[in-house]
C-alpha cells in the first residue's frame, strides 16, 4: 500500500461513486495519509473532502482534473494545491456540462445506429435526470437487458470476456473515446487555457497519465512541459514501467514536479483500487 494517492475522483465527478467524505473515510481506513481530490472540471467536492480529512487526520490537498485539447490530442491537465474559492472554474464546470448533457443523446443514437444493441432512450434519459451520461452509464444500463444478451458487441465484456477484466470503462474506450463510432466531439478549453486558469489559481499544472492521454506516446509529453507543464504524473494504474520510468527520467532531467495516483472511480473501474498502482519508487513524489 502507498501511504499517497494524488489522484481520486468523487460522486463530483461525472463516473465517480462515493461522496468526498466516504473518499477520505476510505482512505483513512487503508492507513493513506496524503490524497489529493481531483474531480472532473469541479472543485465541488474539495472543501467537503478537506473538513473530512481535518477529522480524521488525513491530507487532502485540493486538486482539479480538468478536460482539455492540445494540438488534436484530448487529454487530462492535473492542478494541486489550488485555491478553490470563489466562482473561477464555475465556467469551466458549467461549460462541460452543458455540452456533455446535449450530447448524452447523441452519443447513444450513435452507438444504437452502428451496432444491434438496444436501449430505450427516452426512458434512460428520464431515469437518470439531469446528469452527464457516461459511455460507462450506457454500457451498464446495456449489460442489464436480456435483448442484449447475445449481441456480438456486447458479449466480450460479459463474464468471460476477453474485456471483461473492466468492463464499464473498456467499453466506454472501445466506443466512445475519441475516434471510435460513437464519440461525440466536446469544445474543451485548450491546454494553454487550462493551464492559465490552474496557474491563475495558485496552482501546479501536472500532466495526468501522460502515458494513456498521449495515445501511448510520452514523449509528446515534452510539447506540454514547454508549453507550461510543471509536473509529470509518473505512477498511474494504466502506465507501464516502462513509461513510468521514462516519465520519471524527464522530470528530473526537467526539474519537474513527480506525482503518483490511482485514478480511483469506483464501479465504472473496478480493477482500480484505492491507494494501489505499481511504483517502483516513492522518492521525489509529492506536491
């Protein structure tokens, strides 16, 4: 077990599960003594969270993951120890949302127009209200119906299958991440933007999973450290040890901030545990 994890997401996040203060409850539990809450595009969560550290001895640094584009690349900027008051990122929260919820449907109309499975949109819709809906959401509510049951497109994330390992987040990947048959574009602010505004806020900009956002090409990761990058995510759930210590050798040789983290989310990625990611190595870490 570390005793850090600097990236988890709450229910204040769109895919997240638990509530800040069950997160910091959590952690407590598993003998964690520094987390970091970084929701999606929100810092609503932050303050619930830092209270419920302060009681239960726990650090909680306040942190943001914010959406954003780089060249053509989507990818995840990281900002800690920010100052979370005030309405500076409402825009940024209201701006996602507003387009994630017009494009809940779309994404769907999509996926039912390229595949055979079936799902009852107008009754998804109404029975998860006014939310974000997730590829994540959408494959579940498809796991639930027997019409679906023996669909090609769906059976290699049922039990026993070849992507059944994380099936919620692996489908999402496989259909609506950017250039699959169901992604629907989103205007994310831009990562020069994004860095302004986690900068302008007191805070560390620190590349997430560059490994991942960076179509499995971390040495993209130089472009964003020149264009204003202070910190690399070297530890992550989905990198490699042969990312993480090529990550690792760029922030010495930049003289960068060195991060680590689970991208925890709850049942959207069971296989992603809190507290756990393969780390050879905590010396340096921290922000």
């Amino acid at each position: 077990m570390n005793p850090i994890d600097l990236h988890i997401h709450t229910k204040f996040s769109s895919d997240g599960e638990f509530t800040p203060e069950e997160i910091v409850s959590m952690a407590s539990g598993i003998g964690l003594k520094t987390i970091a809450v970084t929701d999606h595009n929100s810092v609503g969560g932050i303050a619930e969270a830092v209270n419920a550290g302060q009681r239960l001895g726990i650090n909680v640094i306040p942190a943001i993951e914010i959406d954003c584009r780089f060249k053509e690349i989507d990818l995840h900027l990281l900002g800690y120890r920010i100052d979370y008051s005030g309405s500076r990122f409402d825009e940024l929260e209201g701006n996602v949302f507003r387009q994630e919820s017009t494009a809940n449907r779309e994404r769907i109309e999509k996926l039912l127009r390229n595949t055979d499975l079936k799902l009852d949109i107008d009754s998804f819709l109404a029975k998860s209200g006014n939310r974000i809906i997730t590829g994540e959401m959408i494959a579940e509510e498809l796991m639930t119906l027997p019409e679906n049951s023996r669909s090609e497109y769906l059976i290699p994330y049922l039990p026993g299958g070849q992507r059944s390992d994380s099936p919620f987040v692996n489908f999402y990947w496989d259909y609506f991440s950017q250039g699959k048959i169901a992604h629907v574009p989103i205007d994310f602010i831009s990562y020069h933007e994004a860095v302004r505004l986690v900068k302008n806020a007191g805070g560390i900009p620190v590349i997430a999973h560059a490994g991942v956002n960076l179509r499995h090409c971390p040495e993209r990761a130089t472009d964003l450290i020149d264009a204003g990058a202070e910190g690399l995510e070297i530890y992550n759930t989905y990198h490699t040890l042969e990312q993480s210590l090529y990550l690792r050798h760029l922030a010495e040789e930049r003289r960068l901030v060195m991060t680590c983290g689970s991208d925890f989310h709850g049942k959207t990625k069971p296989n992603v545990k809190l507290g756990v990611f393969p780390m050879e190595s905590a010396e340096g870490l921290g922000i």
